[in-house]
C-alpha cells in the first residue's frame, strides 16, 4: 500500500515538473523569438523574420500541449492547494506567452516592412530599442521567479512595467511630432508605433505572468516556501 | 568461559561465597540476607554504570568522557575510542571536502555540475557570474529552467557534445560563453562556462576587417575592369584613350597605395619593439616635416613651425617620422585654402608633445573615438577624393603605441582639429 501512494505521489509530482518545464522551454522560445525580433529591427537584418514566423507555430503547438496537460493533471490527481494554483498558474502563463509570440511575431513584420521600404533613417530607433531591452530583461525576470518560485523578483517586474509604459507614451509623443513635421515619414513612423506598442504589450503580458507567479506562491505557509515542493 | 564474563561474575560469586558462610555461621536466614544485599549492591553499581551509558549516549560528543568503571571500563572506553574517531574522519572528510570545493569556487571558469534531469547539484562562483545564477537559491533547480536558450536546451537534449555552443548570455550583460558538457556516470553532467566575449569581438573585428579590404579594394578594380573592358571594345580616339587611362592609372594607384598601407601595417605589427637607444634629430625631423607640408600645400596655407624647448625622442626614425607626418599632410589635406597649420614642439621632464594645429574642417565628437579604426571615415567620398586609403590614422595610432606614445585628437567642427602626440619621459632626452 505505501509502496503504492509513493509511487503515486511520484509520478504526480514528475507531471508537474514536465509541465513547468514545458511552460520554461515555450518561454525561452519565445524570449529568443522576441530577441531575434527586436534585433532584427534595430539591424536591418530582416532575413530572420521567416524563421521567427515560423517558431510562432512551434509556440502554437507548445501551448495546446501544455493545455492539455494542465487538464490531465487535473482530472487524473485532482491537485489542490499549490499543486492546483501551479495547474491553474500554468494555464494562464501558457496563455500570456503565446500572445507574447504573436506580439513578436508582429515586431518581426514590422520590421521587415520598415526595412524593405527602404534607407531611411529610423527615428526613435534608440528609444524604441532601449524599451526593448527593458521588455526583454522583463519576460526573463518574470520567468525566472516562475522557475524560482520567487515572489519577490515578481514584484520587480510588476514596477518595471510602470518604466515601460511611460516610454512607450513618450515615444509615441515624439514620433507624432515627427510626422507632423514631415508627412513623408507617416508610413515608417507608423510602423515604429506598432511596433513600440507590441514592445509595450510584451511588456504587460509580463506583468501578468508575474501576477500569476504571486498568485502560485502566496497563500502558503511561509514557513514551508514552495521551494521544497520543487516540481 | 571467556575472561570477561568470569570478571562480571567474581562480586557475584562473592556474594554467595559470603552468603554461604553466613548460613553456615549464624542462620539460614541471616545467609540469606547477605545473599540479597550482595546481589542489590551489585545492581546498584550496574544500574550506576547503565545511568552514565544512557547520558553519554545522548550526547556522544568527544568533551564528554564516557568513564566506567569495573567490567564496563572496557567496553565504555572501546566505545568512547570509537566515536572519537569517527568524528575525527568526519572532521577530516569535511575539511578535505571543504578544499575541493573552495578550489572549485576559485576556478575562473564557470563549472555546474548537474544530476538526473539536469537538476543543479553544485555551481562555482564564475558560473554564477557567467549565467547569472544563484549559488543558494538554484540548486536542484533543472538548469534548463533558467537557461531557457532553446539552443542550449536542444544541446543538452541532443546529447553531442563534441563541439562545444557559444550562447549568448543575457543575463550578464550581453557575454557571449562557450559551454561544454562532460558526461560522467549516472546521467550526472558537467557543464563547463567559458567566457569567450573577447575572442569573439575580436573575431568580428577580423571578418570586419577582411570585409573592408575586399571592399575598398574592390571599388577600384570593378573601376579598372570598367575601364578595360571600354578599351577592348569600343573604338576610341586618341584623347578619349588618353583619358581612359589616365583614370586607369589612378585607380591602380589607390589599390597600390592601400595594399602599401596594409602591408607597413602587418610589418607594424610584426616588427620587434622599436630600438631604446637610437636618437632621433627631432630638429631636423620637425624641420622636414614642415618642408614636406609646404611642397604639398603649394603655398595653399600658411604653415608655421614653433619649438618651445629642445629634445629628442628614443626609438624608431622611420615609424616616428612617418607617424607625425602622416597627421601634417592629413591637416594639410582637410583644410582649405588660405588655413593655417601650426607644428609645435615642446619638452618637459613628464615627457614631450608634438601637436599638429589646423584650420581646418573639424570633426564631429562622434567621430573622434573612431578615427583611428582601420577604414574607418568620416565622409566617404570627401576622403577618397583626397587620396586617403582610410588606414593612414590607424598606422599613426600603432607606431605611437610601440613607442608607448599616445595620440590625443580635439577637434570643434568648422573651426579646426588639434592631434597632439604624448611621449613619455622614457622617450625623450637631451632636455
């Protein structure tokens, strides 16, 4: 009989450690997508774009399995507790970074549409890359406290999403002022807004995976930190 | 019977022997007293010795010395003997353990050392550092969790790895490492972090540079087999003929000058340090230098020459004087007619400075880190029309540094730039 429940217990807990490492693995696809995304705009270097449209399928596929998991998990063991916020968790982080994709996947088209158009120089190249950056080092941290189970780290990047959206305002003031200076920039700086407000819906989609961690984490024991849980 | 349980039984045998003598001298009864009484007080003592065993065991630590007496000074010091010395094995196994893992932090390349699932068992400081990871916070942590690359993840899934993955580490500030995987026994892997950022950028200052020499040589060879293939095929007068080859001749003479300038470049580079000993005439140097800027100019500017101390200058005549004279008929070149240039020269126990002051375009402060980059221009065509090949700057700045001298450039656009040489002390004598 005990043999039985640990052997049980076991094979639960290796599901919810696949499903963890599921969610991570489709969220390094997606950080190296957005990366490749962003770069591939700053550089010109559009001939990556076919290849981030085609990793978004791979995403696709990740979170239709990792849904399905979530659901075997929960009509086969019926977890509670943390077991079921990190299920519940999941399912809503899944969500959050395939939409992250698709944001990626819109970056990367602008790019390519800016960069086909022609030599002209970017304006708010600069800022729309530092924005970027921030949006980037977000998704990481809010992946890394998911990994960590780190509601601290969770609390840093719900701030840091202040930073972004006001960066995104201002770009989108500069990049108006511009195209009222000189209309032949509308199509381009058209592009950039786009583009600057996929940056900054990444950017969201962090903050709510960062949310969701919280809501994993919290609500337990402090005493027992979910750390010992360990997927 | 062995010894000991014939020691255990004397005080018993005693007793009876006592008890015995009892019965036999007084009474039965008072025999049987003694009997009991002797049995009692051995209990006593055992129950003594047992009490002892019972609070040493509860804290069988070294300090507390576990003394019996009697039959049990045996067995209790055995025991006291034998706990002494597991702990000295452990202490020993833990300060040995202790070394192998501070050798391990003090490695300058990054180690993890992961289990079954790619779990994190141990990592080492640079590690740490290269990956950003937390020695604390991650062990037993699957390293795929927070190394999401999906390059790596694939690496370590694919299980090759005869070839070690450069990875861009994001998470210490853009580093570019190379990862090895060593596997050793029951799915344990041993992950190897090198940083490798410097070998990569200068790589891609290689291609940078391979790619700029086919470039600006290519320029004025798809001109030159222009020109060649009009000859071959049109019918031409005599001037056009002329003309033709004129520009022929240019071209040919761009691609020489480049090739030229590479070439003193590697000699440059190849050369051994300049001499220590060997006394360059800066008088006469700076003297020809101003001669040499005057048949260049043409009488196009006016240029002065001012030395405010004496000196000489240890090292190289030729890379020295190709050096400074490179930078006059680069002010002579970027400044328009009716400027001024002005050589000056001056000497002083830090050291000398010979400064090149022109009239001239200027350039903008973006510009001036970059000047010295090979190939580098500030405007392309502006520069080609003058003749430069774009490596006369970088020639400049490594014969100065063999001569631990430093190229200083101020500059204000549309006024005028100033590209002063430092020498040190060492360099400089005959004050």
């Amino acid at each position: 009989m005990n043999e039985y429940t640990q052997h049980v217990t076991k094979a639960f807990d290796q599901e919810l450690s696949n499903l963890r490492t599921h969610v991570l693995e489709m969220g390094g696809l997606v950080e190296a997508q957005i990366r490749a995304a962003t770069t591939a705009y700053a550089t010109g270097d559009i001939a990556v774009v076919a290849e981030i449209v085609d990793a978004d399928t791979r995403v696709n596929d990740f979170e239709i399995v990792i849904d399905d998991e979530c659901a075997q998990v929960v009509a086969k063991r019926q977890p509670t507790a943390f077991d079921l916020r990190l299920v519940m968790g999941v399912s809503k982080i899944v969500t959050d970074l395939e939409r992250v994709g698709d944001e990626a996947k819109k970056i990367a088209k602008g790019a390519r549409r800016i960069h086909q158009r022609g030599q002209m120089p970017l304006p708010r190249a600069a800022d729309v890359r530092h924005v970027s950056s921030v949006t980037v080092a977000m998704l990481r941290q809010a992946l890394d406290a998911f990994a960590r189970l780190d509601a601290e780290a969770s609390h840093e990047v719900i701030r840091a999403d202040e930073e972004v959206d006001i960066a995104f305002k201002a770009i989108l003031r500069q990049l108006i002022t511009f195209m009222m200076e000189d209309p032949r920039t509308i199509s381009t700086a058209m592009d950039i807004i786009w583009i600057a407000r996929a940056i900054e819906r990444i950017g969201d989609h962090a903050k709510n995976i960062a949310e969701h961690v919280i809501k994993i984490v919290e609500g337990r024991d402090i005493r027992h930190p979910p750390k010992e849980k360990k997927a | 019977m062995s010894l000991p349980v014939v020691n255990a039984l004397v005080y018993t045998l005693v007793a009876l022997a006592l008890a015995l003598v009892a019965a036999l001298l007084v009474s039965a009864e008072v025999g049987w007293v003694v009997f009991t009484l002797g049995l009692l007080l051995q209990l006593g003592y055992h129950l003594r010795q047992w009490t002892l065993l019972e609070a040493w065991s509860r804290q069988p630590a070294p300090e507390n010395e576990l003394g019996g007496s009697g039959v049990w000074y045996e067995p209790f010091s055995r025991l006291y003997r034998h706990e002494r010395e597991l702990r000295q094995q452990i202490a020993h196994w833990q300060s040995e353990l202790a070394r192998f893992g501070a050798a391990g932090q003090a490695l300058t390349f990054g180690i993890v050392a992961t289990s079954q699932g790619e779990r994190i068992e141990w990592l080492n400081r640079a590690a740490e550092q290269l990956l950003g990871l937390d020695q604390r916070a991650d062990l037993g942590q699957p390293i795929t969790h927070l190394i999401r690359q999906p390059a790596f993840v694939a690496y370590l899934e694919a299980g090759d790895f005869a070839q070690p993955l450069k990875l861009r580490s994001e998470r210490a500030g853009e580093r570019v490492v190379a990862v090895r995987v060593v596997d050793y026994g029951e799915g344990r892997r041993l992950i190897q972090i090198t940083d490798v950022t410097q070998a990569e950028r200068l790589d891609q200052t290689r291609r940078d540079f391979v790619a700029n020499v086919s470039h600006e040589l290519r320029t004025p060879l798809t001109v030159l087999s222009g020109f060649v293939e009009t000859l071959q095929e049109l019918e031409l007068d005599a001037a056009e003929r002329r003309r033709y080859q004129d520009l022929m001749a240019e071209q040919s003479l761009r691609m020489q000058r480049i090739v030229q300038d590479l070439l003193s470049l590697s000699t440059l580079e190849s050369a051994p340090p300049p001499p220590e000993t060997e006394r360059i005439d800066v008088a006469a140097l700076l003297d020809k230098l101003k001669r040499d800027a005057e048949a260049l100019s043409g009488g196009r500017h006016a240029i002065s020459l001012e030395i405010a101390s004496g000196g000489d200058i240890l090292g190289a005549e030729g890379e020295i004087a190709s050096a400074l004279g490179n930078l006059v008929s680069n002010a002579v070149r970027y400044t328009p007619e009716g400027g001024t240039i002005r050589l000056h020269w001056q000497s002083g126990p830090a050291g000398a400075e010979f400064a090149v002051v022109d009239s001239g375009i200027g350039i903008e402060a973006a510009d001036i880190p970059r000047l010295t980059e090979r190939f580098y221009r500030v405007d392309r065509g502006r520069s080609r029309e003058t003749g430069g090949t774009g490596l006369g700057l970088a020639i400049v700045k490594h014969a100065l540094g063999r001569h631990q001298a430093t190229l200083e450039i101020t500059s204000q656009p549309g006024e005028g730039s100033r590209f002063a040489v430092r020498f040190p002390a060492a360099r400089v004598v005959g004050l």
